[in-house]
C-alpha cells in the first residue's frame, strides 16, 4: 500500500498471551519447555517486543485444578509470582508492557497499590493490572478468610479497591519530591496527602509509601463478559481481555461495550477491545487448515476430552473409549463437584448431555471431536497474509481494536507470528515498526493518561 492509501486506517494492537494453566498450552510438544524457568519468560517477552505488541499478557492461576480429588495435570500445573515475573521481565526487555492478572477479592488495596506502583517505577511506565474477581469457596480455602465474599459482591468490591489503590497512586502531587541538597529538603510541604476511605468493603486511611509512579495508575484491563463486568469495564478499564473473536458476534460485543462510554464521558479510543485469539499458519490455507486441525488434537487429548465429559456427567467415565461414542447413561445430579478450579458451566447437566449426544449423532463424532468441536474457538487460519487481512478486517470494521494473540506452545509458540504476520501488517500500514522512545504502556496504546 501507498502511504496515501494507508491514511485513516485503524491502528491494529497486539497482545501477547504467555502460554500457562490452560488447556491451549500443549505442554508434551518437543519444542515446549518449562512454564516457570526465567528463560522461557525471556524468550516470550524479547519475541513480543520484536515483534513491537503492545504488551506481553500473564494469567494467574491461584490454586491447583482438581478433578476427582486429584491434581488435574492434563492442564499445565503451577504458575509462579505475577509480580516477580513482570519485574524479573521488566529488566531484559525496554519497550513492551507487562500486564499480570490479579485477583480483587484475595489481595488489599495497600499492598497492591504499593507492588504495582514500584513495578511502573521499575519498568519506567510499562506495567499494567488484569483485575479480576474470585469468589468460589475452593479458591478462597487457600486463604486466611476463605470464601467469605458472596458471588453478587465481587464487582462491588472490585470498583471500591480500585477506587482505594487509586487514591493511594494519586496522593502523592507531581512535585512532591524536591530533593533540593542546598535547601535540604526533600519533600514539599503538602507533597503527600492522607488517604481515607470507609466503605462496605475496606477501612483504610494513611499514606502511601511510594512517589508517583510514571503511569501514575497502571493500565486497567479487565476480562468479564456478565452486564456487571460490561459496565465495570466500560467505567473503569483501560483494555477489555476479550473472549469474542466470531466477527459478527464481535462486532455486536465491541458495539455494546464502547455505546456505554458516552453516559461516562469517554470515548471510542479511551477503551480497547482485545478478544483472545490462536492461529494456525501455513504456505496455502489448506496447510494452514491441517496444522489447525493437528494443533486442536494436540490440545485435546484422550484424558483431556473424557475429563471434559466427566465434568458435565458428574461421574467417572475413563471405561469410556475417547474415540468412541458419547455414554448412553445420563449424568449423576449429585456429581457436580467433580472439577475443582474450573465452572462446569450448566445449570442443566442432563439437557447439555442430551444436546451434545444428538449432535454427536448427527455429524458422526467421536468423544474427541466433539470436544474439540465445543471448545474451539475461532482461530486465525490460513497464510501470513491472509491471517494480516482478516486482523486488519476485524479492526477496520470495528469488531476488535486487535487481539491478544494466543500461542500453543512455551516459549517459542509467538516466533512464527512475529516474524511472518507482523511484516504483513506492517505492509498494510495499520501496524508501528517502532517504539516510541521513552513511551508508557498508556501512551502505547494510546488511552487516557495521567499527570
């Protein structure tokens, strides 16, 4: 494209998702390598930041999954500190922000506030904060309170810690360190004010121990999809972690979120839409296709697909040929804590198991395909340029403002993207082919900043 053609296109943004707890993560592929050791984390970042993304992305993962009482290590098991990786990263990279998620409902606003502030002081304005909220009673066993917050809290908290570790963030005015040597004075009279707040969830008042950070407040992303965490988020975030990645269903989804930003005084730009998003690539999207295919069997092996059955039936099924036909015997009503760490997502266990015999039946699928069939979401397939070309639709049509791009596999599973697709959409014109200097996350991506 001519740079006359390329004017008032939409500017594509990237994210990358570290392969984790996950199910996408295909941990017994030879060229993965361990989830923890710092040179995997390394690796991912230097690629991203190649690759000029916007962010690198961390899950967080609070306790172990348990299926049937015992670890569930179909799933990659074990995920270490949110924070000690994204400062650990922060040293060895000098441009790409670092988010991690963190949960609301198991930490206090202080802390928090304290740790995010240092790590945006550490990483020069690059970090970022993923809230999310957690209310279930086998997450909460790992902590001193347990589950104490009831479900309908969560939001209600989260907007009042977010409001308390803003305050903190903000207390301390621009000029509040004068480090004047001839004077000796350090502070300005009035350079920190006290914060305090008394609410329904936190009692706090005193003052922060850490100077305004470069952000001043992280970049907010949140990933809930409820009308609750719709309206969280077109209030509070920055970025939506997104699970809409069906164009059409995207577009209604980014439509109705960024239509509830008038009534707040925001705008368009002020909230990026981020749906998560695999691939597959190959030099003809036939080839593109059968790696698709061989990725989603990968992902979904014999144990995996029976382990998904058997969180729905509420019973054990490993007598069951994953190959084979779905269980003609309904589901037990009493088994519905069968997973640990993971919704069942049924209100109705034996119309789901109804539903899923009938289609099984009728497209002729095994246990297996039929998991993969329920599981899979819609990929970016086909050849470098064609995978470009539909990013580039997605964002100039309003349907994303880009993707947080999900690889299969640790670490190198971005290394194909970055070095085929980027150049495309850098040809294309909707994509940077540099950093600017010196830049914030916020700045990057372009939303709201703070003095």
């Amino acid at each position: 494209m001519t740079a006359s053609s390329t004017q008032g296109l939409r500017q594509v943004h990237l994210a990358a998702h570290f392969p984790g707890v996950n199910n996408t993560t295909v941990w017994s592929d030879p060229r993965s390598e361990s989830q923890v050791a710092f040179s995997s984390f390394r690796h991912f970042a230097q690629n991203a930041e190649r690759g000029f993304f916007d962010y690198l992305f961390l899950a967080e993962g609070l306790r172990v999954r348990e299926h049937k009482g015992r670890i569930y290590e179909a799933d990659v098991a074990g995920r270490p500190n949110t924070l000690a990786i994204l400062a650990a990263v922060a040293a060895v990279t000098h441009d790409i922000g670092l988010v991690g998620t963190l949960s609301a409902t198991f930490n206090e606003p202080y802390e928090l506030a304290r740790q995010l502030a240092t790590a945006d002081h550490l990483s020069g304005g690059r970090i970022g904060w993923n809230i999310v909220t957690t209310s279930d009673a086998f997450h909460g066993a790992n902590f001193r309170r347990g589950a104490y917050l009831d479900r309908d809290d969560r939001y209600r908290r989260a907007a009042e810690f977010l409001e308390v570790a803003t305050g903190f963030w903000q207390s301390w005015a621009p000029d509040a360190v004068l480090a004047d040597k001839e004077a000796g004075a350090f502070l300005s009279p009035d350079g920190i004010r006290s914060v305090e707040h008394h609410g329904p969830q936190f009692d706090v008042a005193g003052r922060f121990t850490v100077p305004r950070s470069p952000q001043v407040r992280p970049l907010i992303v949140q990933a809930g999809d409820s009308a609750d965490g719709r309206d969280f988020a077109a209030e509070h975030a920055d970025v939506i972690f997104s699970l809409h990645s069906e164009f059409a269903d995207a577009q209604e989804f980014y439509a109705d979120v960024k239509g509830r930003l008038p009534a707040l005084g925001r705008d368009e730009d002020s909230l990026k839409v981020l749906p998560a998003i695999g691939f597959a690539l190959g030099s003809t999207r036939a080839e593109a296709e059968e790696n698709a295919r061989e990725i989603a069997l990968a992902q979904t092996s014999g144990a995996t697909a029976i382990a998904f059955l058997e969180r729905i039936w509420g019973r054990d099924l490993t007598e069951y040929d994953p190959d084979g036909p779905l269980p003609e015997i309904d589901p037990d009503p009493t088994g519905a804590g069968i997973t640990q760490g993971r919704a069942n997502n049924s209100a109705d266990p034996k119309a789901t198991a109804d539903a899923w015999r009938a289609r099984a039946e009728a497209e002729r699928l095994s246990i297996r395909e039929l998991v993969i069939a329920l599981t899979a979401r819609h990929a970016l397939v086909g050849t470098p340029g064609q995978v470009a070309e539909e990013i580039t639709r997605f964002v100039q049509e309003r349907a994303s403002d880009g993707f947080v791009i999900v690889g299969h596999t640790n670490p190198y599973g971005l290394d194909e993207f970055v070095d085929t697709v980027v150049p495309e959409l850098q040809e294309r014109g909707v994509y940077r082919d540099s950093y600017g200097a010196g830049d914030s996350l916020r700045h990057t991506l372009g939303v709201r900043e703070y003095a």
